[in-house]
C-alpha cells in the first residue's frame, strides 16, 4: 500500500450528483478521496443521469435546503475545511447561497492566511450555449471575487470577461480582465479550441493551438494584478466524455494541496 498522496486535506464539495454516471460530486468525490483527500459533499441536484441524455429524472436542490445542510456541518462543528470546491448550481438563489457559504468558511480562516482554499467552477454553459437560468451570470460574477482560483472553459471565461475570444491575444485580453476587475489570484480557462488560422505564430506570439489539440491557459497575478500566463496543450481525443471538467477541478485542488505541502 502507497503513502498517502496529498497531506490531510478536508474538502467541502457542493456540486451535481447523479445516480448514473460520473460527473459533478460523482466524479469529484471518487478522485479527490482516491487521492487521500477527506471529502463532505453537498448535491446541488440529484438526477438519475447527466443532461446529455435525453431525458433526466431527478431535482433540483432548493437554495435553503443547500444552506439547512451546510448549517446541519456548522452546529455539529464539522465545518473546519481547508478546500471549497463548487461547481454546478442550478440557480441564482442556489449560488448566491453557495456564495454565502464560501465567505463564512473564509472568514473562519481569517486569522490563519493561506490555511483555506476556494476553487471556483463557475458551471454556466460551454460553445456558445447557456445551460443555466441567465440570472445565474450575474450572481456567479458577485462569487468570483471572492474566489482564490476560477476554472471557467471558454464561453464562461467569455461571459465573466465580457471579452469574445477568438485568437490567443484575446485570451490573454481576458484574463488580464478578470484579475483587474475581480482581483482572482489564479484563473485557469480549460478546453480552449481556436480556429487555426486566425493568428500566424511569431518569436512573441505562440503557434495557435492545433485542432487535435486541447489548450489550458491560466494565470496567477502579481500583487498589481498583472497577469503571469502558462500553457499546457494536451492532445484532443475524437470522443465524447462526460465529467472531464470535473475531473480536472478535483484533481487540481489534490495536486495544488500537495505541491504546497
């Protein structure tokens, strides 16, 4: 039996659960315990499969119903959480709630800087399609402040910024926007396909992403909220897979944990 891979991590989840399937918490829960990581999950829906089916059965997690289980953690005092991770919220009210939540345990760290960690999914829609109510957009925009990591792919990263991306330039266009306007320390845009002839690569300006490939662009800011870009291109399987951005976020707040430790 292997040591433990990330040191003594306690994570809340609050996402998507499906009966069928891996996605939301399903998938998150599995990889982040595998890891080691200690996990309590709130389901912020509970469908007997994900949406890309033609039909689901199942609810929608009321926003006080989110707030009566977080308050059930809070009094029996097993709210002590180093990681928030959140991800999809069906509605305004759910994620002003979420939001709600993420500041109180913030707050319950204050005294201890770096000792909690918020990893915001801001679950709102993908190629150009908005899956969630549109008041969702604004209540999501009111989070990220508030958040020490963001993992939008790029419609959400187009939503938040209020910039259209087109070409690497814009990417690097947005982030700078959304350090600025929402001071996030750290902003990974996951899933980023560009046309491949809207830009010609130079000495300054990287080749653009290919179209069998998947691009990741992130940041983490300096203390002006100067943007200090990286890349990772990884190849694009020709396949359909549910929970990938699930995937990624929970194995980014296990391999963040133990690169900090």
């Amino acid at each position: 039996m292997s040591s433990q891979v990330v040191p003594e991590t306690s994570v809340l989840a609050i996402a998507s659960h499906v009966v069928y399937g891996y996605v939301g918490n399903t998938m998150a829960t599995f990889v982040m315990q595998s890891l080691g990581c200690e996990v309590s999950a709130i389901n912020t829906v509970h469908f007997s499969n994900h949406t890309a089916y033609k039909q689901v059965k199942g609810r929608k997690t009321p926003a006080d119903e989110i707030l009566e289980l977080y308050e059930g953690l809070r009094q029996s005092h097993l709210n002590e959480f180093d990681v928030l991770l959140s991800g999809y919220i069906s509605s305004a009210e759910a994620v002003r709630t979420v939001g709600k939540i993420g500041r109180e345990l913030k707050l319950n760290k204050a005294t201890k800087p770096g000792s909690f960690f918020w990893v915001l999914d801001p679950v709102m829609g993908d190629q150009g399609r908005i899956y969630i109510p549109e008041d969702c957009v604004p209540a999501y925009k009111s989070l990220v402040r508030d958040a020490d990591l963001i993992l939008p792919n790029q419609f959400e990263a187009e939503l938040l910024s209020n910039t259209k991306i087109n070409t690497l330039t814009d990417i690097a266009t947005a982030i700078d926007r959304l350090h600025k306007l929402y001071q996030v320390p750290h902003i990974i845009i996951t899933s980023i396909r560009l046309p491949s002839a809207s830009e010609t690569p130079s000495a300054t300006q990287p080749s653009h992403p290919d179209p069998e490939t998947l691009t990741i662009i992130g940041s983490t800011s300096t203390t002006s909220h100067t943007p200090r870009l990286f890349r990772i291109d990884v190849p694009a399987l020709p396949a359909f897979f549910s929970g990938t951005g699930d995937m990624f976020a929970a194995l980014t707040v296990a391999r963040l944990r133990e690169a900090v430790f």
